[in-house]
C-alpha cells in the first residue's frame, strides 16, 4: 500500500482492524509503503480490505493499494513487524500534525500524567516530517532518538489497545523533553543556573509577554518571534530589532472565535484555518492592530498547533499574538537553538527553547481563501512534503525552481513531491538552506545522480541554476521560467495533454531572447511545450532585474514612451532618481528591455504615489491591489490590443490625467485592474478562438492578485471558456518547479 501511510497511526489501525475481523499475520513499514500479510476466512479478508479503505486515519492518504495471493503460512496471531529496508523509499512520510482533542484534553487534566507538558503528542498528532532525519520513520530515526522512553511510556506504546501504539514520538514529563526560558541578557553569559524549566518557564515566557516583551518560542519547524500584537509599542520594537519595517506580521488567535475578531472568516477561510496544516490564512481585517499589517486590508491569521501554543494562551498569554518566523530580515527561519540564540540576540527579549530539536527548518504555510477553492502562497509546515502531481515518467528528476521563494520539487517513480518553502537565494544562508534542502530530499528518497535529471531556470546567473549545473547528474536541462509557471497549473491537474491559452504575468523571468520576460501569452500544451504567440508591450528598464526595488526606476522606462510629462510638480512629487533612470532609459546605458507586468503594476503605485523603495518582493502592486479593494467606483483606464501586444500607453495616459483633475486614487487603482482584467480577457478571447482552445491558466506572482484574476473572469464572463489557477503549489515562483519538474518529464529524455 503507498500513499502518506507512515507517521499517521497506520499500522497501529491495520492491527486494530485485524482483530476486529478475527486475522492474523503482520504489518510492517517498508520502503516502498506499508506492507501488510493477513491470513483467514475470504469474507473476514474482504471486510478487512473495505474497511482498509473506509476507516483509515484522518491524516492518511492511500494512493494505492496492491492485493495479491499468497500460500497460508498459519500464523498465530497478529503481530506489528519491524520496519524493514530494501529499495528505495518512494512511501510519503507525513507532514507535521497539530494536537488532537484527545491529547488537548489530557493536557488541561489535572489528574493525566501529561498535565501541561509541552510535548503531548499520539498516533493521530503531533510531529513528524519536523522530525524525522531518515525514512523508515521509526523513533531512532528521529530527533526523539535521545530520549528513552519511561516504564508508563514504553507500556502504552507497545500496548495494540493503546492511542500511543507505535506513536514514535511519544515522552511524559518523566522520560521526555522540556521547555527552558533563557533571558536574552543569559545568553552571552551562557549560564544556565537559574533558567526556569517547564510550566514554570511558560509562565514567566507569558508575564514577559504582557509587559511588552519579544520573546523567540521555538515551535514545529522553527522559532517565531512573538509579541503582544495589541501593545504598538512592543510591534514597532519588533520592526526596528528584526529589521523589518513594513512586511506583514503574521498573528495567532486563540481560537477560532478569536480568529473570527480578528478577520471575516468565510466557510472556506475557516475551513483552511482549521485544517490540519493549521496555516497562516489571509483574510479581510474586522479589527486594526496597529503596525501588524501596514497598507494592507488584510491579516494572516493562525490557530494554535502545538501543545506549546495552547499552553501559552492558557496561562494568560496576550490575545493575539504576533508570531512572525524568527530570522533576520530575508534570512531562512532559525530552527537550531545556538543559531537562534546568537542569531536572535539583540531581537528577543528572551527565549523559550524547546529542547526537542528540529531535523530540518519548516515556515508557516500560508493559504488564501479563492474563488474556487484555496490558493496555496508557501507551502511548508504541515503542506509538506507532500505529493502534488503524477506524471508520467520513471526518470527521477529534481527541479530546483528560481531564485525568489525558492522550493525544489523530487519526482520519484513518477510522483511529484513539493519539498518545502526555502525562500529569496539572496543570502549566504538561504543558498545553505536551498542546498540543503536538495540533500534532504535525495537522500530521504534515496535517489541515486547516475540517473537523475537535474531541472533549472533559463536564467544563466540564477544562484539556483548554477548550483543544479553542479549537481552530479545524468542530464541538465533548462526551463524556460513562465512556461514553469503555466505548466505548474496543468500539473497539479494531472491536464499533462490539455492545449490552452497559458498567461503568465510576474516580476522577473529570463525570456528566450534574454530580455526580462514577465507578461506572456503561450498556446500549447505541457507535452508539446507553449508557443509564445503574444506579450505586453515591451518597455526599457533601467537597471535591469534589480530595479524591482525601486519603483520609481521602473516607471521611468514606462512612461518615457508616453513623451515629455510633468512628474515633479503635485500631484506627482518624483525624486531625482526617476530623473536618473530616465537618463539610462533616454541613452540606453545599463536599460533592458522587458515585458514584465510587475513592472507594469510598479509603475502605477508611482503614479498613484508610491514613490519610495519597496521593503519586500511584490510589495507595490500589493498596495495597488489594497488600494484598489478600497474603492467604490472605477476611474476608465483602457489597455490596447492590437495583434500580439497588450500596450498599456492609453491606460497610463488615462492614469496621469486622472490624478491631475484629483481623482481618487483608489478609483483609479481599480479602474487599472479593470481595464487590464479586461484586456488580458480580449486577448485570451482571441487566441482561444484562433487555435481552438477551451482553456485559460493564469499563473506567475501577479496572479497572486485576487482582485486582478476575478476582472478576468468578469471580463471573460459565461462565454464557454474556463479559468485554471494554481491551488496546490503557489503562483508565485514557489510553483516554479512543478513546472520545471513537468516539462523536463514530457520532453523525452
Ligand atoms: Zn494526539
Ligand atoms: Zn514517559
Ligand atoms: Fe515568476
């Protein structure tokens, strides 16, 4: 049997449900999957496998199951088998699971021997892929394999009857790990002499809280960082210490009536929140907390999931939290305890390091609430690994994605596991991060380079291209970036053969011609490969790739095709850099062409008065899109198309005009999203009609915008074609390599 079988109580459930139909034989984990051998009457064997299906546990999933005869051998009983090794493990371990209500309730039970010990785990919850160094996911396998279990522990986990059976990671306040509370000031001095140790940490973690301070908590997959998200004086600390001015906070609620305060919550959005991933979800703010999400009209929300968590909001913990991942501005997430503690100190007030450790670094997923079923934005911590697509190759490929919200993706036996979110390469401890991410997943599935074909962006200067060309490998092969982003829609929906009209608008991607590509048009399919048949119209940029910070920059070569234009006086106040730009663009030094609609969308948040730097990736056009949310009515900006080219000279024109008779600027940001929405609709209409297609996929980090997809579809309306978007793997280059990873398995090699 294959699927996400081991680390979810499986086995423990074959054994139970072997006894219920009176079978003997065994259960073992193998590599390949869950192995089972049941001997007995034919209708008990036919119960058991019905039931197999029907009643397996809720955190499982079975791809397959395998049914074959074989010669009784008479066994006595039933019996849980030690795991056995032989191939190469294609069998999924499962991501991390919150605390189930049945160890929720032992937590708060004065009389359990578990009472308010941090580390309550079972077969149904719990840690794992966190966890576990190696496959099989046995407990000397783990970051537990330091912690001899106690007499009550060993009992209930070798007990059949038992909710602990077989729980790898099980511990008690006796035999198991704790939380200690180390004050920031203790750090350099390294004494441990008066650090307070289980409840009595949590409790004093919690009074720091509420005096405002910043405390580092150590939680599934790495340290947040954590404040009282009320107390603006403690959320502006956390900004100056951490580096980070304007990126939003993500905040914990309680519960989920909490939750509900905080954000409208729809069904959906309420359904992520609660689903085992236990994501960060982005919502619509009912409440304002003051610096946790500037510019934005929304909030990341999240629900407690480990025990840790809960302990925290029971002893008295501010309502909510911030809990932002612990790092330095880009930097991957701290998970190692002496890396936070010198990473961090200067940050955190204080830490409350969990002496558990963590085999490998794990953000917060985060998910948005969509149209039409969520929409994955980073997938990690309970999202992965996990497997989000088929397809049909026995070539073990490795897809190492693109630079920015880098995620590599292992195709094993033609099963496409999405590894988790590494982040912006930029720095020397992401690429550490990235490479080691690439180790982990080879080696968990223990994928030999004489055969492995290693996937890469087309971008020759792309830190993650030239570490996939170093990589051993039987092949390299390169993937042209907003293909990946349009393939990574078809791949998740198993559509490998389904011909459409693929759209994929971001901020940056090496195009064919080497100029920055980023607002394409491509008919084709994944097997055949997309045909770019159209493109926004090009502009210049000064300072190439790394204008994307500026927006200014990226508005001079713009508007400089609109002709002379006043920008200094009001309502435009552009500082000396536009000028400078302009420059580059008017002579040519150091401008490059590109058809990048983030560019674009950088452009009208100069206009519309975003004229400083940005802080993080997409920040501009998410203030467009925020700013857009907000209004009521929809100044015209029309967008030309004619023949193979969205040109966006009338709608800038229409802006300019609008901001000079003193327009609301929200109006007009929604009336760019319309006429673009209305646009891309046109030309897509178009090409459908042209080559005969059905179907439209819309991909790439600007999709991300909520706002823009839906003017598409109204645009688009009930005329017969379909809309396709992402919702297993991000939009974002988070997606990338599925792509990458789909592409290189069509292309015969
Ligand atoms: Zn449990
Ligand atoms: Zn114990
Ligand atoms: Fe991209």
């Amino acid at each position: 049997m294959r699927g996400t079988v081991q680390g979810v109580g499986f086995r423990p459930f074959v054994f139970r449900l072997a006894a219920r139909h009176a079978l003997t034989g065994w259960v073992l984990n193998g590599d390949d999957g869950v192995r089972i051998r049941v001997e007995g009457a034919d209708s008990a064997l036919e119960a058991f496998l019905a039931d197999l299906r029907s009643d397996a546990p809720a955190a499982s999933r079975i791809a397959a199951i395998d049914v074959a005869e074989g010669v009784p051998e008479g066994f006595a009983a039933f019996e849980i088998r030690a795991s056995e090794h032989v191939g190469a493990p294609t069998t999924r371990i499962s991501p991390d699971l919150p605390v189930c209500g049945a160890c929720l309730r032992e937590l708060f039970d004065p009389a359990d021997r578990r009472h308010r010990y941090p580390y309550v785990n079972c077969t149904d919850c719990g840690p794992r892929f966190s966890i576990v160094h190696r496959l099989p996911y046995d407990r000397p396998r783990t970051t537990m394999a330091p912690w001899k279990m106690c007499e009550a522990c060993a009992a209930e986990y070798e007990d059949p009857a038992d909710r602990r059976f077989h729980a790898q990671p099980t511990a008690c306040p006796a035999c198991g790990p704790e939380y200690v509370l180390v004050a920031g000031a203790d750090v350099a001095k390294g004494s441990d002499a008066d650090r307070a140790r289980g409840v009595a940490a949590i409790r004093e973690a919690v009074r720091l809280l509420r005096d405002g301070a910043v405390i580092a908590v150590k939680g599934v997959g790495g340290y947040h960082l954590a404040c009282d998200a009320r107390n603006a004086a403690a959320v502006a600390a956390l900004r100056e210490r951490k580096f980070r001015k304007e990126k939003p906070f993500a905040v914990m609620a309680s519960d989920v009536q909490g939750a509900r305060r905080l954000v409208t919550l729809t069904a959906e959005a309420e359904a992520a929140l609660t689903s085992s991933a236990r994501p960060i979800v982005i919502a619509p703010a009912v409440l304002d907390l003051p610096g946790v999400s500037p510019d934005s009209r929304d909030i990341g929300v999240m629900l407690p999931y480990t025990p840790l968590h809960h302990l925290l909001f029971a002893e008295g913990a501010p309502v909510p939290l911030v809990m932002t991942s612990a790092n330095r501005s880009n930097e991957p997430i701290a998970f190692e305890d002496d890396d936070a503690l010198t990473g961090l100190a200067g940050i955190a007030d204080a830490f409350l390091l969990g002496e558990r450790p963590i085999a490998r670094r794990l953000d917060d997923s985060i998910v948005r609430p969509g149209h039409d079923g969520p929409v994955v934005l980073r997938r990690s911590r309970g999202l992965a690994p996990a497997l989000v697509a088929e397809l049909p190759t026995r070539t073990p490929i490795l897809a190492v994605g693109a630079d920015l919200k880098n995620a590599v993706t292992l195709v094993v036996e033609g099963q496409a596991y999405a590894g988790p979110h590494v982040g912006d390469l930029e720095h020397y401890e992401a690429l550490r991060a990235f490479r080691a991410s690439i180790d982990d997943l080879l080696a968990m599935y223990e994928v030999s380079t004489d055969d492995l074909v290693v996937v890469h962006d087309l971008h020759p200067q792309y830190a993650s291209t030239q570490v996939a060309l170093s990589l051993p490998a039987r092949a390299h092969v390169a993937v042209q970036h907003h293909r990946a982003h349009v393939a990574s829609v078809l791949a998740e929906r198993g559509a490998l053969d389904t011909r459409v009209v693929g759209i994929a608008f971001d901020g940056t991607g090496y195009g064919d011609d080497g100029s920055i590509w980023g607002g394409e048009f491509f008919v084709g399919s994944v097997r055949e490969s997309f045909e770019r048949v159209a493109s926004l119209r090009p502009a210049m940029l000064a300072g190439g790739d790394a204008a994307a910070r500026h927006p200014l920059q990226a508005a001079a070569g713009f508007l400089f095709q609109l002709g002379p234009i006043e920008l200094h006086a009001p309502p435009f106040a552009f500082p000396a850099r536009y000028d400078d730009a302009r420059q580059l663009v008017a002579r040519g030094v150091r401008a490059f062409e590109t058809t990048s609609a983030g560019r674009l969308f950088d452009c009208v948040a100069a206009l519309l008065g975003f004229t400083r730097p940005i802080a993080f990736e997409g920040q501009a056009a998410m203030w467009v899109e925020h700013l857009a949310r907000g209004a009521t009515e929809a100044v015209d900006c029309p967008f030309g198309v004619e023949g193979r080219e969205l040109d966006w000279r009338p709608a800038l024109d229409a802006v300019i005009a609008a901001r000079r008779r003193s327009a609301d600027p929200g109006a007009i940001a929604a009336g760019v999203h319309r006429g673009l929405g209305s646009a891309v609709a046109t030309m897509a209409r178009a090409l459908a009609a042209e080559h005969g297609l059905e179907t439209i996929v819309l991909s790439g980090g600007v999709f991300q915008n909520a706002l823009l997809v839906a003017e598409v579809r109204r645009s688009l309306g009930s005329g017969g074609l379909e809309i396709w978007i992402n919702h297993q793997v991000p939009p974002n280059d988070g997606g990338v390599s599925l792509g990458q990873a789909a592409l290189a398995a069509l292309a015969r090699l």
